[in-house]
C-alpha cells in the first residue's frame, strides 16, 4: 500500500499538475537533492552541483559524470552552472532564518 502512495506521490500527481511549471521543477529538485545526500552529497547540495564542483576542482569523477549530466540536460556547463544554484539556494535559506531570528 504504501509503494502505490509512494507511486501515486512521486510520479502521478506530478504529472496531473505538469501545468504548475513550479510544482515540478520543486519536485524534480527534490529528487536531485535526495539522489545528492543518498550518495554523500552535503545538504542543499545537488548532484549537477557536487559533479560541477568536482569538476572545477579537477577530480576524475566530474571529468567522468559531468559530459553525462550536461547531456541529458541538454545544455553544455549545467553542472558548472548548477554550483551557482546551490549557493544561490543557501544563501535564501540563510537570509529566511535571519528575518525569522532577528529581534524587531
């Protein structure tokens, strides 16, 4: 029963409201960042984003997944160009708990 909720959640519903452009983009973030932590990945991080970093930073497995990830998303430099949305994701994250914490 609940692979068929887990079903209807991820894939269904998402598909009933393929007109909500921002529903899906949060739900296929969301997959992203889940896919991020179940490999290592840090919090917030997604995995365009961690294959860019490493990338940038010369490691053998950006060399190896970032030409794939690129591919499949159809733009050249997406997982470069996703390190810029992680830290832009951060830094919104962290300027929602400073208005949250500050003291009128």
């Amino acid at each position: 029963m609940s692979l068929l909720i887990f079903f209807l959640v991820t894939f269904v519903i998402p598909l009933i409201l393929i007109r909500k452009s921002g529903y899906c983009a949060a739900v296929m973030l969301g997959w992203d960042l889940l896919g991020s932590a179940l490999t290592g990945g840090r919090a917030g991080e997604t995995l365009s984003g961690r294959t860019g970093s490493s990338l940038v930073q010369g490691k053998f497995k950006g060399h190896l997944f970032a030409p794939v990830i690129d591919f499949l998303m159809r733009r050249k430099g997406h997982c470069v160009d996703a390190i810029k949305g992680d830290q832009m994701r951060a830094e919104a994250v962290l300027q929602d708990y400073a208005k949250l914490t500050s003291k009128p």
